[in-house]
C-alpha cells in the first residue's frame, strides 16, 4: 500500500481500494469501455469528511485528482492513472422541499432517482434527456434535456452547491456567496472543485406529458429537416425538440433500418401541447407516431437502451449557427456513410429559456446557438476504427457552419485548443483566473481542463 493510502487509511470511514485488491479492477471501470486508467488510490467516500480528508491526502502527497459521480461520463473522465480517484458513486441522497420547489442532491444521484423523487410532488428540474445519466456531470458541464427550452440548462436551475476546493476548504456557493466560483461550476466541469451536494430550483411538470417521437424515413431527411428548422423559429418554448438519426429500438412497426426519429417533449398542459405540435404529426411521410401522454419518469427512460455500460464510445459534437440547405445536404451525407448501427447523429434545436441566460452568469457559452449536433460511434465485438472515423468525418463536415465551439459534456480527450473553443477565449481567460485563485497546482486536473497560468 502507498503512503497516500496509508495516510488516508487514518480516520477515513469509506472504502480505500488500491492496485492488487480484488475489486480493483471493478473500481476503476466507467461506463466507456475504451476508458482503461490505473489510480493509484481509489477513496470511495461515504459523506464530506471524507471528501475532504481525500483531496488533504491527494494534495500532501502529490497526487492529482480525479473525481467520480455517477460514472457516466461520455470521456470516461470518472477514472484517472495514477493519482487519487475521489469516488462519490455511494452518495445518493435526494431531499425535496415541495413547498418551497428545491431539491438538494448528492453527486452520486442518477437523473432516474432524482426524477423519481421530485415527480412524487409532480416536480422536476431540467436534466440529461436519458435517466441513466449522472446529476453531478451533466450539471457542471451544463446540461441539454427534455425541459431546456422551457427551463433552460440543468446548470441554470443550480441555486446552490457545496464544494471543496484544492485546500481543502468546504464552501457554500450561490449567486449571493462565493458568485465568481458559482459562476464557474455552472458550466466549467470538474475544474474548481469537488461538488458535494447539489440545490435545484424545481418546475411544475408531470406526473404525465405529452411526448413521444414521429418517425421519418431518412430518403426525407432534407425536406423534413428544413420543415422543423422553420417550425422551430417560431415554437412555443414549452417544447423540446431533438433529432436523431439512426437505427431504432423497441419499435416493432419499423423494419431495421436507418429512420429520422423527431422527439418532443411539451412541458405545459397536454391539451395545448397538442395544438403546438400538430403541424410536426402532419409532415409528409411520417411512418410511426408515438406521441400521446405519458409518466414524465417514462419519457426519461425511452432513450436508456442506447447507452448501457460495456461498449466503446467516441463522439464530437459542436454548436451550430445555421441549418441552411447546404448544411443539410452535408449532414445527410454523413447519415448515409453511418458505419453500422453502432453509429447515430443528434441534433438538439435550442433556444428559448437557454439563450435568456446572460451571457457572463455561468460558464456555458454558446447560448444563442440555435442547434447543436453530435456524432456517436458506439462498438462492441467490432473494431473501434470504422466509428472513430466516421465520427471524425462527420465533425470536420460540419464544422464550416459552426457557431464556433463544443458542448463541454459531449467532448472527449480533444485537446487543449479544444477546450478554448468550447468556452471562447474571452471566457476562457477569466476561468483561468478563477483556477489561478482556487487551484493553482491543477491539483483537479482531469477533465476539460482549464489550466491555471502558472
């Protein structure tokens, strides 16, 4: 055993996991199959003590820091070599103030428990467009759902959040205490520290919403893209809208083939909802309708069985300005040269309450972007090769109708100049002097890395 767990073997209460255990191995896994790190301390904590006995040791001993939510994040950035993984996984708690709309979270919180919480007062707050997705991540890198044009991001909806900082200090942080470094979790990832616990500000949704997909054969994907991109100019904010291209689950009515799959999602009440998306059912060659009113706990769950644990992933995703004809013609070659149904495209409309958030509040940047795409290569028995590049391909293609950057949760390991792009330099520039004033060693390192000017 190392020093470091040696020393943090003195008074800590969870379970230290090191190299040579029989569970060391299962410790250190991610959802991302591809993702294969070696730490060499694993603390798997069981409250803030010993967060912050973890992250002493980690710093006295010279070990950077990884840190682990739920682990499910796209970069498999829950896992580090070498170095402290600070393992949150066991802290699940949810309390809801049903009274007052909050709820307080701990990062091990999956979207699904937290949904299962809040929806028993018919509340919710906007969150990963899948329930399998981890609270702690999606918050700090932003967080695009079901809910976003009607409540905006996950990270706008964070009132409040605990955090122990590189020294070893635990901070309370809302807009009116500590409000630089509020700003900075809200958007910049895992930079600044190890969130502890999460408030939300909740909305009144549920416990049923009118939801559901429209399914389109992808021979109309030019002419049913530019229909959506005139009827979403002008949408209602209560509804969501995403697009994704690729082979469907679970709907027995489809043969297995490459679709265009519309979801939507209606936050207000089912009898409007039905009006703001009647011309969206009436596009022409619609194969498959499944929008009807269902359990918003269910909505949540219908895209899990794209993203169990045990395959490899690699995605690019970037903002887009427009989605004029040339850029749907380019985009509907890239479905055409899908390596397989491994291989899917998303395309997420925007707006709304996500682009009415000042530009300076929070760290997310590209508010006024009206699309954002995503490209996902997904392998299993089969070669990494053929998605990767596919992925790449599709990226580069794109990226002449860029807004200018990434979305900080859909990046992998990009790179440096990457993570510039994702925030702009101008803000790219004042997160480096909220990492010069709360982590100056780096001492929090593995993730988007902002990295301090020393």
């Amino acid at each position: 055993m190392s020093k470091a767990a040696m020393a943090l073997a003195e008074g800590f209460r969870g379970e230290i996991v090191v190299p040579g255990d029989e569970g060391y191995d299962a410790a250190r896994a991610v959802w991302n199959a591809a993702v294969d790190r070696r730490p060499e301390v694993i603390a798997r904590c069981t409250g803030v003590a010993d967060v912050l006995q973890a992250v002493v040791v980690a710093r006295e001993h010279g070990l950077h820091v990884g840190v682990r939510g739920a682990g499910r994040g796209l970069a498999g950035m829950g896992t580090c070599d070498g170095g402290m993984l600070v393992d949150l996984s066991r802290l699940r708690g949810v309390r809801v103030d049903p009274v007052r709309r909050l709820a307080r979270a701990q990062p091990g919180v999956t979207w699904g428990a937290f949904d299962h919480e809040t929806q028993a007062f018919d509340l919710a707050t906007p969150g990963a467009p899948y329930s399998v997705a981890g609270i702690a991540g999606v918050t700090l890198g932003g967080g695009v759902g079901w809910l976003a044009r009607a409540y905006g991001l996950t990270c706008d909806n964070l009132v409040e959040a605990d955090v122990v900082t590189a020294e070893g200090r635990l901070l309370t942080t809302s807009a009116a205490a500590h409000p630089d470094l509020f700003a900075g979790l809200r958007g910049g990832g895992g930079n600044f520290g190890v969130v502890t616990s999460f408030t939300y500000r909740l909305h009144p949704v549920g416990p049923h919403v009118l939801c559901g997909a429209l399914y389109v054969p992808v021979e109309l994907t030019a002419q049913t893209l530019a229909a959506l991109r005139d009827f979403m100019a002008q949408a209602p904010d209560g509804l969501t809208v995403g697009v994704g291209f690729g082979r469907p689950r679970g709907v027995s009515q489809l043969p297995d083939r490459t679709v265009l799959r519309i979801g939507l999602c209606w936050s207000g009440r089912a009898d409007r909802g039905r009006e703001a998306v009647a011309p969206l059912r009436a596009l022409p060659g619609v194969l498959v309708d499944t929008v009807q009113t269902r359990p918003y706990v269910q909505w949540q769950q219908m895209l899990d069985a794209d993203r169990g644990p045990g395959a490899g992933s690699y995605s690019r995703s970037e903002f887009l300005s427009v989605l004029d004809g040339a850029a749907i013609g380019r985009l509907a070659e890239q479905v055409d040269a899908m390596p397989g149904p491994g291989a899917h495209l998303q395309l997420a409309f925007l707006g709304g309450a996500v682009a009415r958030v000042g530009p300076e509040d929070t760290a997310y940047t590209y508010r006024t972007a009206p699309y954002l795409l995503n490209a996902v290569g997904r392998w299993t028995d089969g070669p990494a090769e053929p998605q990767v590049a596919w992925v790449r391909r599709c990226w580069e293609a794109m990226r002449p109708f860029s807004s200018g950057g990434a979305y900080v949760n859909l990046m992998g390991r990009e790179g440096p100049a990457r993570v510039v792009e994702a925030y702009g330099l101008a803000k790219y520039e004042r997160l480096v002097a909220l990492k010069d004033r709360y982590d100056p060693a780096n001492l929090f390192r593995v993730n988007q890395n902002v990295r301090p000017s020393g």
